[in-house]
C-alpha cells in the first residue's frame, strides 16, 4: 500500500535520529564545524529535511508497505534473505541500478553519503522505522 | 564485508553523518545554499532503464525558485532538467548542469470553485494524488505509472487512458517557466499565450518548469476489472469498449491471441482492494521460455494460468489508475490517429508472429483525446497510443527497429520521453504547430543552453555562441 506522504513525518524523526547519530559519532572531526559553516553547506535541520524529503519521494514509494518481492522498509527478514549480504554492494547497487532496483533509486540529485545513507535506513533502520511504521498503521 | 543489525546501525549513523563532512559539500555554486552537487563522489546519473548515463559537473537540487534562477543565470555549458530519470529517451544526459526540482514538492495552493491546484513541479505523481485528496481535488486523470515528476511527465505529454480525456499536459491551465537566462515568467492561455501552448509540453527546452496549475476535479473512486479476452475480439470491440467506459486499455499479449482487457469506471463502492503482482510479467516470460517459443502451447499455458479469473481493484482514483510497475523495461511508443489503431495494433502483432519476433512483454493500447498543446503528440487529433516494451536485460533494438517503421505507415507521433529513431527533419511534419514552438525556444533560449545532443537532433536546433 502507497503510504509515502503519509508516513513522511513520522519517518523524519528517524531519520533526525540518524543524522543526530552520525553527527554525535562524528564529533572531533570537524562535524559541528562543517554544520556551522554558511554558503554552501546544508546546516543540520535542512539536510534533516533534504533526506526526509528523499526517503517520502523516492525510497518509500516502493519499499514502504509493497511486497511482492521488493524488500520492505525495516522489515529485516526482507533484507536477511537477500543474495548478497555486504552493505557496500547493497550501496553500489542502489547507485548503479541492479534486477528491479532503479538507479540512484530515481534520486537523480542525491549524493553517494545520501544514496547510503537512505540504503541504511532501510536494512538496518528497523529499531526506527517498525515503530514510526505502527505509528501509522502501515503494515 | 558481512553485516550484522549492529553494524547496520553504526553504517546508516555514519552514512547519515557523512553528509555533514567538509568533503561532501553540497553547494555548486557560490550562494547557492540548497544545490547538491557530487563532483567529490563523482557519481554518474543513470535512467531508471539504466541505458542512458551522464557525469555532469553538478547535480543540483535547488529549495526554492531564487535558487534555481541564481543556479540558471550563473550556469555555463549545458543545463538540462530532470526528474525521477523515467524517460526512455537521451532528454537528459549532459555534462555540465543537471537541475532536479525534487526539493520543490506539493501543493501551493487551490480554489474550490474552480477545481484548480496551483502544484509545485518536482512533485512525484505518486505524491500528487494524496496531496490533492487532502485539499479535496484529484486529478482528472494519469498514467499508470506514478512514479515520475510532475515536471517530466508535462515536458513529454504523459498520458494515461479515457473517452474524452487528454494526457496531464492537457489539464494545465497556467504555469511558471524559468528561463535559461533565471527569469520568471508566469503563464497561461491570455498572458504569454504563446509560452503557454509551447512550454506545457518543451521536452524541457525553454527552462526548467517550476509551478504547474492543474484543472481538476472533486475526488472520487474508480473500480477497475481486468479480464482475459480474445485479441480478435479486442480489436473489433475497441471503439465500443472506450465509448462504455471511464477508461479502457488493453495488454496485448503477443504469439498467444489473447489480450488483458482492463475497464475502469466510477463506483460508490467503499472497500478498497488494490492487491496486484507487480512481478506478473516474469510469469510470461517464464511461461515463454519454458514451452520452447511454442505460440499455441503458450497460448494454452496463459489460459490456464490466467483464464476465467476476473480481477479486481477498487479504491480512490490516484491509487486504482497508478499500477506497481517494479519490472524495469525499456519501451518505444506511438501514438496514431484513433480510428487507425485497431489496424497498427493487428499488423504488429501480425508481424511479431509471422517474423517470430521473440518479444512477449504486453503491448499496451490506450485512448487519449486531443488537445491544442503545440507538440503533444495529441495536438489537434484523438490518438491511439501503441507501447511496445522490452525487458531491460534483453536487446530492445530487433523488437523496436522491426515494428517502428509500422508506426510511421499510420502517421505515428512518438512519445517524447520514449525510445524512438526520428530526427527533426521527419518530426516537423507530424505537428501543425512546430514552427511556431521553434520561434518561442528560439527567443527563450537564443544560444541553446538546454540542448543536448538529443534534443539538437530531434528539434533540429543548434546552440550558438
């Protein structure tokens, strides 16, 4: 079932969760200055927004509540089963396109740090995306 | 490497935060806060077919129309616009400048009396219905496919199927255009007309396209059943057919004589069933493959599995007339006069078997009304859309090269954002209307920033200075 803009929201607190993340295991090396820094670099709310809004037009258009062989948001036994195991090849074949798997997962802007970013939150974000999923009732 | 949920967790918090690092800045252009550009990463944009690629120099996403225009007026070499990369044509690929609107998403604004939606153009079509429904209008019509960018699929005249109704183009009844040069021009069909008929299907060659207003109307269900029929019949009953229904298209199945009818209508019904298999389509090629090219054991073999089983799907209208298309394929489509369909769509199956052409994805035949949009391919006539598609990991050109020249014998106009092998010189004929659209890119683009090797070719333009 189509859930994207509905879930949205709900899925934004798991991604700040992410970028939160990334940015407290990042401290030390030069994270809070690069989100400090004006003219040309995203701070952290609008990057926040920017994946929030990649995941809502792209990724969750078919991996949020679909079967039928596309493997679910958060859904681990989706991912547990697929034929390759390695997160980098998962990444690299988002970006290329691989079988069904579009290339850059039609996000025809976002960075590689975006493309993996995305692909993490999807294998490894069930702890934050089941919750927000049985927030809304998607299935 | 071999991944645990652990280490799942500790990669997408360090994913997430890479974003932030120094050496993946996502600005392109100075002042140009919202611009994600990859020249550090490199990354090369591929169509969702993944047969057409590019490395531009910048990747933009821009927020808001300042950034866009600042983006324009500062970019050098060549721009081009793009969207979800749905096209199965080069409209795309350039080196320098690729713009996406996808950070420019959702409704603007409406007005109940009229029916209308002032929408952003990066919105996804999979994003619109549900954003309308809350504001409670719905699109009068759409393909199905939903998931393109609004903006890409007006800039090619996407379509979907209906008696009396015309492709997404036809609905917009006013836009605004950002020129190569970063001005605004707000149009519709008494301010800047000729803008107006030109840029509301450009193949993106006067600018980027960045709010649409879109005549709709009141939401409403649809259900739709989709049923096994004989091709023969199919064919002698497909004026009747799309006259009885909201919407009518039919799958033809190729080497079997058999076709999917699929008839959509109104209904009051509350229960909502979407179910479908997405993946279907391997079940054909499976069953082809498995009976040794045999056409009459095919044929059995689709009766049995599909045979006297009626389906079903009912809900509310963006969601029944969208259909799950995960199975990547590529696809060349043309649109012939109406009342010469039924006849294109024999002889190409008639070729397909005679020639044994081993091509066993449903060919797809859809009604669109015509419109006065100057290079729709439904410009002044009702057209009968024919689409041919093939697997993405088989060689695409037998099938194509052996039915286009089928297409052109009815005075086919092909689907922009499709495969197709014409060039200027035998496009200009097909519209009455393509002189004049030249003369508005000519004045809207003097030296040619938004072509690219394609679009030179196809619009029969060159960049000058």
């Amino acid at each position: 079932m189509r859930r994207s803009l509905r879930i949205s929201s709900s899925l934004f607190a798991g991604l700040t969760f992410l970028s939160m993340g990334g940015c407290a295991e990042l401290k030390g090396s030069g994270a809070d200055e690069a989100l400090a820094t004006s003219g040309g670099v995203l701070n952290r709310s609008q990057q926040v927004r920017r994946e929030a809004r990649i995941f809502a037009s792209t990724c969750a258009h078919c991996h949020v509540g679909h079967s039928g062989g596309i493997p679910r948001a958060g859904v681990a036994e989706d991912w547990n089963g697929r034929e390759t195991q390695d997160f980098d090849m998962l990444v690299q074949h988002a970006i290329e396109g691989y079988r069904d798997m579009p290339p850059l997962g039609t996000c025809s802007y976002c960075s590689r740090a975006e493309i993996a970013a995305m692909t993490a939150l999807l294998v490894a974000g069930s702890e934050i995306v089941v919750p927000a999923l049985a927030e809304v009732g998607a299935d | 490497m071999r991944w645990t949920r652990r280490a799942l967790i500790r990669d997408a918090m360090v994913a997430a935060g890479l974003v932030t690092l120094p050496g993946f800045r996502v600005d392109g252009l100075p002042g140009v806060a919202s611009a994600a550009s990859a020249p550090e990463d490199g990354l090369a944009w591929k169509n969702w077919a993944g047969d057409y690629a590019c490395r531009p120099r910048l990747r933009a996403a821009p927020r808001d129309e300042a950034a866009l225009v600042e983006l324009l007026r500062n970019a050098t070499g060549t721009i081009r616009p793009v969207g979800a990369g749905h096209s199965f044509s080069p409209l795309v690929p350039c080196e320098d400048t690729l713009i996406a609107c996808d950070q420019m998403s959702g409704v603007i604004g409406f007005d109940a009396e009229t029916m209308q939606a002032e929408v952003w153009a990066g919105t996804r079509l999979h994003e619109l219905g549900p954003a309308l429904e809350r504001v409670g209008q719905a699109l009068i019509n759409q393909p199905d496919i939903d998931d393109q960018a609004l903006g890409g699929a007006l800039a090619t005249s996407t379509h979907g199927t209906g008696q009396g109704m015309g492709s997404l183009s036809s609905y917009v009844t006013g836009l605004t255009l950002a020129t190569p040069s970063g001005d605004l021009i707000e149009c519709d069909a008494d301010r800047d007309a000729e803008v107006f008929h030109a840029a509301r299907c450009s193949l993106g060659s006067l600018g980027v396209v960045t709010r649409v207003r879109m005549q709709n109307r009141a939401p409403y269900r649809l259900r739709e059943t989709t049923t096994l029929v004989p091709m023969d019949e199919l064919l002698a009953q497909a004026e009747a057919l799309r006259d009885a229904h909201r919407h009518m298209e039919f799958m033809a199945l190729p080497h079997s004589g058999l076709g999917l009818l699929i008839t959509t209508d109104e209904t009051e019904g509350d229960e909502v069933e979407l179910a479908e298999d997405p993946q279907a389509v391997y079940g054909l090629r499976e069953a082809w493959d498995a009976v040794g090219q045999n056409g009459e054991v095919y044929r059995q073999a689709l009766m049995q599995v599909l045979g006297g089983a009626t389906e079903v799907r009912q809900g509310p209208s963006h969601r029944v007339l969208a259909h799950d298309r995960f199975v990547r394929f590529r696809e060349m489509e043309y649109t012939v006069p109406a009342d010469q369909g039924p006849a294109c769509l024999a002889e190409i199956l008639e070729t397909i078997e005679r020639e044994q052409i081993p091509v066993i994805f449903p060919i797809e035949y859809r009604y669109v009304s015509a419109d006065d949009v100057w290079l729709s391919m439904f410009n002044d006539r009702d057209g009968a859309s024919i689409s041919i598609h093939e697997f993405v990991d088989a060689d695409h050109r037998p099938v194509f090269d052996a039915i286009e020249p089928i297409f052109w014998r009815y005075g086919g106009r092909p689907h922009w954002g499709k495969w197709h092998s014409l060039g200027a010189a035998r496009l200009k004929d097909r519209y009455a209307h393509w002189d004049d659209f030249a003369k508005v890119r000519d004045r809207l683009d003097p030296k040619g920033k938004m072509l690219n090797a394609h679009l030179s070719t196809v619009l029969g333009a060159e960049k000058r200075g």
